[in-house]
C-alpha cells in the first residue's frame, strides 16, 4: 500500500457542521465547538455533506453540484474531496449505530461519493 501524506495540513475544527455555525449577530457567524485537530484542509470540508438534514442533503442532482462547488471555490480536487466525504460518512455511520440509530443519511452520501468515484 502506498502511504500517502497529507495534503495541504492545517489546524482543523474537527466538528465543523450546520449545528456548530451560528450567528452571533455583531460578530458575525462563528464555529464552535472546534476539537482542534491537525490535518488535511479538506476534512473539514468532508463533514459539511452529512449534516444538512436528509430532505436537503439528499435532493436529487445536489451532491455533484454540491461536489463541484465546494472543490471549485476551495480549490482542492475533486477525487480527493470525494475520497474524504466516503471516509467521513462510514466514521459518521459507525457513530450513529453505537447510537442505536440507522445512519441513513451517511450510507446515502457515502454510496453518492462511491458512485461518484468510480466515475473519475
């Protein structure tokens, strides 16, 4: 197996998701709740496409639309946006099954990034 580096290697939020961005009216919006990791740029970027809700996240058509803007306007490539968002959603499935829940919204977007892939 060829190990791989990271690329572009930053201080992360580690949690970054729609839950954890709030207004804070003359502070503009903010994150919180960071666990302060260090890694890849594109990680946290990942977390953004399982946590809309189902309804939104799932939309027929948005995920390559969605795929296409974030790696555009972030500038990272699109295979390597599509490989964190297929790690990402089974780490995020193994979390809600411990739960006791179905990670519905994980297996989904991670079947879409496999999909997607197999297509690059």
């Amino acid at each position: 197996m060829k190990h791989r580096l990271p690329q572009d290697p930053v201080v992360l939020h580690g949690d970054i998701h729609h839950g954890n961005v709030l207004d804070f009216g003359p502070r503009g919006w903010l994150a919180i709740d960071p666990k302060g990791l260090y890694g890849e740029r594109v990680f946290d970027y990942a977390n953004i496409f399982c946590n809309p809700d189902e309804e939104a996240a799932l939309i027929p058509g948005w995920f390559e639309r969605r795929i296409e803007r974030v790696a555009r306007i972030a500038e990272f490539g699109r295979r390597r946006l599509l490989q964190w968002i297929l790690a990402w959603s089974g780490l995020s499935a193994a979390w809600i099954l411990e739960t006791g829940e179905m990670p519905d919204i994980d297996t989904e977007i991670g079947r879409l990034a496999a999909g997607a892939l197999k297509r690059t």
